[in-house]
C-alpha cells in the first residue's frame, strides 16, 4: 500500500502546481494532440477507433474477449465510482479488469469520478471529478490518463480551458450508433445500423472513424461489439485506441510520476 501512496502523493503535489503551469509541462513528452479543443475525428487514416464509456462493468470482460478474439485495440472511458464501488475497491472485480485493458495495450481514459457535467459543474467541482479519478488509477494501475471524454459529450470553453490546465486532450466521436437508445435483444439491430450507416455516410470524407459506445450495457457488449469488430474487419479497417488513431505515441496517453 505505500507505493501507490507516493504515488497518489506525486500526483497531489503535482496538481497543485499545475494550475500556475503551461499545459505543455503536464506531460512526459511532448504531443502534437490539441488541448483546448473537442477532438471529434480520427487523423490516421485506415482506422476506426473504438470507445467505450461508463465502465469498468460486468459486461467488460466479454467486450475484452472480443476484442482479443479480432486482434483489435479500444479505448475505455472510465468512471472512478459510477456502480456504487469504486475501482480502486481490490474487493470488486474492477481493479483486475483495468489491469487487464491495460495489460492488453487498450488505452485508459477519464469519464470523471462520477459521471459529471463539466459544463454545470464549478471549477472545483470539475477539479475534484477529474483528480479524484486520477488518484484511484495511480492505485490500481499505477499511472493516470491524459485524454478525457466528457460525460454527455458536454464540455463549454470554460470547461475546456480547465481540463488544458491540466494537461488533458477531450474527445467526442463523429459515429455514435446510439446504442444507449437502443439496448434491448430486439431493438439493438438499430444501433447496427445505425454504425453501418454513419461508416457509408462517411459525412466528412475521412478514412478513419471515431466511435462511442458503452461497455456498460449488455446488448452492447453481446451483439454490437461482435458486429462493429466484423464490419471494421471486412472493410478492411483496423481498431485501434484513440492515441493511436490520432498518431500520438502510447508514452503520452498517461501521467506517469
């Protein structure tokens, strides 16, 4: 327990400098990836970038199984306390399934400590969201990520000055299958199709995707995941993290200390 509490204590005693510092200094190396900005499409072409939010869940294991299974890469937006434990509660299953994503090269990422609206929330309340996750993935991982999603998509230029201070990339998607609109047995066909469309339509004329869906929700997980993996695959498409997909090396997806 003590080496994660340095951590957490680097962390702390970084952030405290962080309001004074250039963004540029907040992370290892330097990055071409915007700060200040909603990132919402892909910049390496050939790929589509698979997200996931609201997780870790008892669902993510199987979506891991999958991805596993196609040889494919994602990124997890997680939640530091959005089903009633922590992850970092070694009495859950959460901290061993982010061990795993990260084990696998699939990238973390920040979806707040409790599923906030940085656009409503103050400044320190936005803060808190933010750090607070943080120091429980220092405890379980060891490191802490440096891209955030904001839940519902909702980040105002307040917001965003804010998350650049601390040295944070925010990122939406351009194809969202509404899965979370259309999640029972006989209705997630929608949310297929929905993907199928958005990747036809292809409305910005790029070849690389950026996709939100969640791990949190079942049909999701059994029968969107498969089809977005097997669709990516036959066009001839790779998955792969949101780092990747904007060309940014995996030494800059994370805070290290």
């Amino acid at each position: 327990m003590f080496w994660p509490a340095l951590l957490s204590i680097g962390l702390f005693l970084t952030r405290e400098h962080a309001a004074s510092a250039p963004a540029a200094n907040l992370t290892t190396r330097d990055t071409s990836v915007p700060r200040g900005a909603i990132i919402n499409h892909c910049i390496v072409p050939g790929v589509v970038a698979l997200t996931f939010d609201d997780g870790p869940f008892i669902y993510t294991e199987h979506v891991l199984d999958l991805l596993d299974e196609y040889d494919a890469k994602a990124t997890f937006f997680i939640n530091g306390e959005n089903w009633s434990r922590a992850i970092n509660d070694f009495s859950t299953p959460w901290p061993g399934i982010l061990r795993r994503m990260d084990a696998a090269g699939h990238q973390i990422g920040s979806h707040t400590w409790g599923h906030a609206d940085l656009s409503v929330a103050d400044h320190d309340t936005r803060e808190n969201q933010i750090v607070q996750l943080e120091k429980a993935l220092f405890h379980v991982i060891g490191k802490a990520p440096t891209y955030l999603r904001p839940p519902y998509a909702s980040c105002t230029w307040e917001c965003l000055d804010h998350t650049a201070r601390l040295g944070y990339h925010v990122v939406n998607f351009d194809v969202d299958p509404k899965d979370y609109m259309h999640n029972d047995p006989d209705d997630i066909g929608v949310a297929m199709e929905n993907f199928t469309r958005l990747l036809d339509e292809n409305r910005w004329g790029l070849d690389s995707f950026l996709v939100l869906s969640h791990d949190s929700l079942r049909n999701t997980a059994d029968s969107l995941v498969p089809y977005m993996l097997m669709e990516i695959k036959q066009r001839g498409y790779r998955a792969v993290t949101v780092g990747e997909c904007l060309g940014d090396p995996a030494e800059n997806w994370y805070w290290h200390t």
